[in-house]
C-alpha cells in the first residue's frame, strides 16, 4: 500500500523573477535613499568648506575680516596644530580658536595652560558647554540657545558699546566671575563675555556665534566694528583652525569607546526610532478580538487555494500544520465510504476498525499513516500526500 514518492519542483518554491517583483520596490527605495545622502553630504560639504576660514572667500569663510586687519596693521597667521597655537601665545598676539568643540580634552586642558598666563588674548568662538568649562574655568554654557540673533551690547565694554548691535546670539553663557564683563544679553544671559586673565594683562573673549567672522554677515548692523575690535587689539592675530589630522588629538592616554565618538543627536535620534518602532510593533500587534471570517467577493479556483496555503505551510515551515490537515481531510471522506459517521471521523477506535475490515488491511499501517507523527522533512510530507491518495483510491475501488 505504500507508495514511492519523488520531490518534484514546485510552485512553492518562487522563481527569480517572482523575487524581484516584489523586492524591486524596495530595492529602488534603498537606491533614492542612498542617491539623496550623498547629494546631501556633497551640498553640505561645499557649504562647510572654508568655514571660519580667512583665507575663504566663500560666504562662511573669513578673508574679509583678514583684509580689514591686515590694513589696519594686523597680521592674520593660520595654524592647524595644538603645538603652534600654544607657541603663539604671546602678550602680542590674539588667538582665535574657531572650533573649540573639535578639541579633545586633553587639548582643552594643554591649551588653556598656554595662554592662561601668557597676557594675550585669546577669543573662542561658540564654544560648547564641556569645552568652555575647561577653556575657561568659571564659565558655563546653557543649553538653550538664543532665538533672536541680532542684539543690543548693553554692557559697559568699549568695544561692544562702539559697536552696537550685533550678530552674536547663539550660544549663551553664565560665569562666576565677578570681573567679568557680560555683553549682548539673550533673555539676561550673555552671548558674549570678556573674562580678564587671574595674572597679567591678558584676556579670554567668548563669542556664542560665529556670524560677525563671515563674509556674507560682516556688513551687518555693527559687526564688522566688533569684529575688528576684538582681534585687532594687538599686532598679531593667529587663527587657529583645528584639524582632526593633528597627533595631539591621538593622545593614547584619552580612550574614547563608540559612543563617545557620535554626536549627542545620533544617539537621541535612535533612541526615537526604537521607541517609535516599540509602538508601531504594538500597534500593529494590537488584537480587538477574535477573526470574523467573510465571503470572497469573487470566486477563487480551488487549485489557487491549495497553493497559497501550501506556500503559507512552506513560508512558516509548518509541516505538522500540514500533515494534519491531509490527515483530518482523508479521515473526513474516508469515514462515509466504510460506514462511519463522519462525527466519529476522527476517533481512531472507530474509524481503523472498520477500514482494516474494508480492505483487509494491517491497522497498525493504518494508524500510523491516519494518526501518525507529522513528518520530518518535505520530502516525508510528500510521500505522506502520496500514500493517503492511495488509501483513499483503494478504498474507493469497486
């Protein structure tokens, strides 16, 4: 009774092209995603190139406060590295660090030993709230920034009060110091400050934006006037830019681990997509209660049936499904033929009985093949189809 079973291909199984009809869209998906980050980092590439440069001549560079300098006698010298910013202080010189956050700090602490008692000046622009509590112990950054960018000096320092009105809003800041000099108030902190060295004649500016330094902002209000009064108060000015390529930022005696390398906003940024994936999977899992099962609105061929289920059995890799659903459907047509109601179908004490007096047969095979394990692979799943097809046959034959 038992019958050999070969594994024929199926439809089951989906051809290359099926698998690219239904990934093409995603596919074409992931290549607009990726075609639109690298515009967008080629955009913001040429935008940023030469930022707070003065040698650029881009609208975020700043060769049109050198020029202005260089007339009034000011020399405008550019370094990249820690050990020349540290050299250069001087009670001659002014050091303007222009991205104090790119600093590690260990290069915070060296640089602020520098110029800490070498009477020059030194003017941070926008520092952050870590990097300007080790430039400059006393000072700290708040985490609100400001929303108007144009504001009034309203301070008693010269040089703010020939200015007037200018660009600084941005970063602001809070100090302990009580000779500190608080200019360009946003909301009453200051987005510029003046903190005069512990010894000497030397001080420390903190500006909380960059705009009065760029080309395309020195002409307004009273930047330019502040600009040039901040960095040209002595005959030197070094422009220190720095650089992620200097040996003093590679100091083996500061491990930084993953984390410490991504910006703030990645990581906030992550942390909202798993929690918008959290309540989207909740979401999508919710259960209202139990399924209502409605009429097709058009009729589906019974062979189109049997395989979108094969290939959902296939997809969940669900044999046992399978073989139990083979099983119950032959008990179902068998019972009738030999006798049985089709309520006891599937009660093996009444159905084997009278099967094995039908045909004559073993009912240990008939247990085994009605009432079985499920099957162990596709290929003993198969074979199982098969010998039920017989048994039913034989069962039916005259």
């Amino acid at each position: 009774m038992t019958t050999e079973a070969t594994l024929p291909s199926t439809s089951a199984s989906p051809t290359a092209r099926q698998v690219w009809t239904r990934a093409r869209g995603i596919a074409l998906a992931l290549v607009l995603l990726l075609a639109a980050a690298v515009a967008i980092a080629v955009i913001r590439s040429d935008t940023k190139h030469g930022e707070l440069d003065p040698r650029s001549v881009g609208p975020y560079g700043s060769r049109a406060v050198a020029q202005l300098l260089a007339e009034r006698g000011v020399s405008t010298r550019v370094v990249t590295t820690l050990d020349e910013a540290r050299a250069a202080a001087a009670p001659d010189t002014t050091l303007l660090v222009a991205v104090p956050d790119l600093l590690t700090k260990s290069q915070q602490s060296r640089l602020h030993s520098a110029v800490a008692g070498s009477g020059g000046r030194t003017v941070l622009v926008a520092p952050g709230s870590a990097s300007v509590e080790r430039l400059v112990p006393g000072v700290t950054a708040d985490p609100a920034t400001s929303f108007d960018s144009t504001l009034a000096p309203e301070c008693r320092l010269p040089a703010a009060r020939r200015a007037g009105t200018a660009d600084t809003g941005g970063i602001r800041y809070t100090t302990t110091r009580v000779d500190a000099a608080e200019c360009y108030p946003s909301e009453r902190l200051a987005t510029l400050l003046r903190v005069p060295a512990t010894s000497g004649n030397g001080d420390t500016v903190v500006i909380g934006a960059p705009d009065i330094l760029l080309n395309d902002r020195l002409d307004k209000q009273g930047n330019a006037s502040l600009a040039l009064q901040l960095l040209g108060s002595r005959p030197h000015l070094v422009w220190y830019l720095p650089s992620l390529s200097d040996s003093s930022a590679t100091d083996t005696r500061e491990k930084k681990g993953f984390l410490d390398l991504l910006p703030s906003g990645w990581v906030w940024g992550t942390l909202q997509l798993f929690v918008a994936a959290a309540l989207a999977a909740l979401w999508r899992a919710r259960r209202l209660g139990p399924l209502v099962p409605e009429r097709l609105p058009v009729a589906i061929r019974a062979s189109e049936t049997v395989e979108g289920r094969a290939r959902l059995y296939r997809k969940a890799n669900a044999r046992d499904r399978a073989a139990a659903a083979l099983r119950s459907a032959t008990r179902i047509r068998l019972a009738p033929l030999v006798g049985v109601p089709v309520a006891q179908a599937h009660a093996p004490e009444t159905l084997l009985p009278a099967l094995s007096a039908h045909l004559h047969g073993d009912g240990q095979s008939l247990h085994s093949l009605l009432f079985g394990p499920p099957p162990s692979d596709d290929t003993a799943l198969i074979a199982l189809a098969d010998q039920l097809d017989a048994l039913e046959r034989e069962v039916r034959r005259p």
